[in-house]
C-alpha cells in the first residue's frame, strides 16, 4: 500500500461518518497493546483555541528539552499534520505503513476515520518513543475517540461556545456536559474562561470526578505587559513573555498552556521558566490570525463558529486600517448568522464563495445577510475567484480577510502560494 491508497482507504473510512462512542477505539487499542499508557498524555478539549493551547504546550514540553507527540485536527494542507512528533510530521510511508498494519489488525472492527487516525497517532507515539503526547479532543469529549485514553497526567477544556449542535445539543449545558467528559477521577483540571452556566456543570463533574481544578482568573490568568503579556500562576509569575501567536485571545489560550505546565511541574516534571518563556515565544500555528507572509495585507483566521467571530471581531476592530474586504464561505452545518453578525460591522465589503467541502452554506444566503447589513456583497464559485477579486479592489491601507472556515483558509493559502497571487499581494 503506498501513501495514496492508505489515504484512499482512510477516506474511504469517512463512509461510517462520525460515529460517537468508545467502544470501537478501545477494542483498537486493545489490539495494539495500548500504546497509550507508554506515555504522559495532557488531552485538551473545549470548543475555541484548543489548537492553540495544544501547539502552545508541545512547544512547551519541547523546549524543555521532552520528545513531544502532537495530534490535533484538522489539518490545514495535507493528512500528515495531524501527527507530529517534535514539529515533524509522520511520513508519508510511515502513514502508508502504519494505515496497512492497522487495517490487517482491526479486522472486522469498523472503525472511522477519526477513530483509525487516532489509533495510529497513539500507536506511532509509542515507537518515536515520547516523552509526552498532547492530544486534542475532535469533537465533544466524553465519547471522542481520544477519549480512550484512560489516565492523562492532565486535562484542559478551553472555552465552549455553540458548535456541532447536530452532535453535542444546541444548548450551553448540554454541550459542557460532552466537553467535560474528558474530565477523569483525581486528574487535576485546567479550565479556560468560561460562561456561568458552562463553568456550573464543569465544576459539578469536577467535583464527582474529584479533579483538582485550576479556574482560568481566579488560579492564573494573563495580565497586561508592554512587551506582549505576561503570566500570573499558582506559583510562578512570568513578565515579558512575547507570543509567537497573534491577538489578545491567544493570551489566554496561552495562559492556559502554562497553568498546565505548571501542574505539570507539581507531578515533579522539570519544566523550568525559561522553557515556558521560549515555548510561548516559539509556538506558530498557522491560519488562526496568520497575516500572510508577515506582510499586513492579507489575514487568514479558521473562525468557524459564533465564539471564533467573537474574538476576530474584537481584533478587527483594533487594528487601523480604512476597510476590510471579508472572503467567506462556511461549512453547511454552520448557522451563517451567528458567524457574520459580530463580523459584519467590521467590514467593508463581502466577496461569497464556498470552502471545499461536500457541503457548504450557498453563498447566496451569504450575500443576503451581508446586504441585509448594509455591506456591499458578491458572489463567486470558488475561493480562488473571490480572493483574486478582494485583492483586486483592495484600496491603500485596506486588508483582505479569509475566514469562516478552516478548509477556506486552507484554500486561500494554497492559491496565494502561486506567483500570480504573491504579486497581488505585494501589489
């Protein structure tokens, strides 16, 4: 099997489409003689900047001197992203390898996609040998596939807003409920800010699970600092830090990268403050607030959700420039309301398409709600037309913005990869 046809027959997984529960990737794991408990697991859940936080840690923990697993999803450009041991991805003949031995191996278990992909982070984790492995949740928590793994050293749930309502319930309590499923007996617990009535039912299965809890503004917190932010701990106090992440959000989702270190280093893990000050200023996690080639002219954002244009709203309307020309497309189970409705006043003109995906949101009902704003609005086929369009019109000390959904962002940032694009850009 080549690397083609293990992501042929990974895909092809996709048949089972999302199958919540646990009992398919334990029996997996089983098989594989769990490789999960070969080493530390910090498991990272929430709904926004679980990304973030998980990339924020392993950078941590490396330049701690650890041999670091990363597993996180989406990817942006290509399948072996995903899985990354010290910022290197898994080969593509390690996939096709590991994807052939995992099938022979399954058997007749039908696995999904998600489920197979994190057999085989877990089991290629345990070959490389790591030190610790930070996995992030796909979706919801309690019965994610990364769920399986029994014993972290520690969880975090990052801040939960409405997203995969189809999945995980329409209302706030019900969604916390899912995302804090990650949280296992006497595991300590970093927790992210939070609404009231999310952190209610956190801290009530908290409680049942006896975790210790460390509350993001009452155990740790960002504080203001000229030179980036800086971190108030349980324990350390560190000034100065300069994020390699941009925006304010990202200083809490830092803020919470640390407070699990510190944990971390009360179990008796040597991570000394100069690594959290290197890991926070060396962490990158392109498409979340990326301005393209470090040039501010084109910014890409994977806000997919209400809490995601929240944030990207708020930083929109910090930056000083006379007008902001949106590209946009969502993913068809996404609510286009409550995406555009913080975004809208912060923009100047609209260009509609579709990210490539099966299903997308017409972008006719785009251009309806943008107009329906008050925003000039257009509708394209494809990503390609509309940000050649943007960049186009786009005036002197005017942007262009990608955002709405990963895949677009992910699109975006392959066509602006092609000459035609880059001389735009610099135009």
């Amino acid at each position: 099997m080549d690397f083609q046809e293990s992501l042929d027959y990974l895909y092809g997984l996709q048949k089972f489409g999302i199958k919540l529960g646990l009992d398919n990737i334990r029996g997996l794991l089983s098989r594989l003689g769990q490789p999960e408990r070969s080493y530390g697991v910090i498991h990272v859940g929430g709904t926004n900047g679980k990304g973030s936080v998980s990339a924020g840690l392993a950078r941590i923990l490396r330049e701690a001197g650890y041999r670091v697993g990363l597993y996180t999803s989406p990817h942006l450009h290509f399948f072996t992203e995903r899985i990354q041991v010290n910022g290197e991805a898994i080969s593509e003949a390690q996939v096709a390898l590991y994807t052939d031995e995992l099938r022979l191996l399954a058997g007749e278990v039908p696995s999904t996609f998600f489920e197979f992909t994190t057999a085989m982070a877990l089991l290629y984790f345990r070959r490389q040998r790591v030190d610790f492995a930070v996995i992030e949740v796909g979706m919801g928590g309690r019965l994610d596939a990364t769920n399986a793994i029994e014993r972290p050293r520690v969880s975090v749930i990052t801040s939960v807003c409405r997203d995969h309502t189809g999945h995980l319930g329409a209302e706030l309590p019900a969604i916390a409920a899912e995302k804090g499923g990650i949280i296992k007996d006497g595991v300590p617990l970093v927790v992210g800010r939070q609404s009231p009535q999310v952190l209610e039912v956190l801290l009530e299965l908290a409680q049942r699970r006896q975790a210790p809890v460390r509350l993001y503004g009452l155990d740790f917190s960002p504080r203001p600092d000229p030179a980036g932010f800086a971190y108030a701990g349980a324990e350390l106090q560190l000034d100065g830090l300069r994020p390699g992440l941009v925006g304010t959000h990202q200083h809490e989702n830092l803020s919470l990268a640390l407070a699990a270190s510190e944990e971390l280093r009360r179990q008796g893990v040597p991570i000394t403050p100069d690594a959290m000050r290197a890991g926070i200023a060396a962490v990158r996690w392109p498409g979340r607030l990326e301005w393209w080639a470090g040039r501010r002219r084109v910014l890409l954002d994977g806000a997919h959700n209400e809490g995601g244009a929240g944030v990207l709203a708020t930083y929109l309307e910090s930056l000083t420039v006379k007008g902001v020309r949106w590209v946009v497309g969502l993913k068809g189970d996404k609510d286009p309301l409550s995406i555009l409705t913080p975004l809208l006043p912060q923009v100047t003109a609209v260009y509609c398409t579709v990210p490539p995906v099966e299903e997308a949101v017409s972008p006719a009902v785009l251009v309806a709600t943008a107009e329906t704003a008050g925003r000039s609005a257009r509708l394209f086929a494809s990503c390609r037309e509309a940000l050649a369009a943007a960049l186009a019109d786009c005036g002197k000390d005017e942007i262009v913005l990608v955002a709405g959904s990963l895949f677009l962002v992910a699109a975006a940032r392959e066509y602006l990869l092609n000459d035609e694009f880059i001389i735009s850009v610099q135009g």
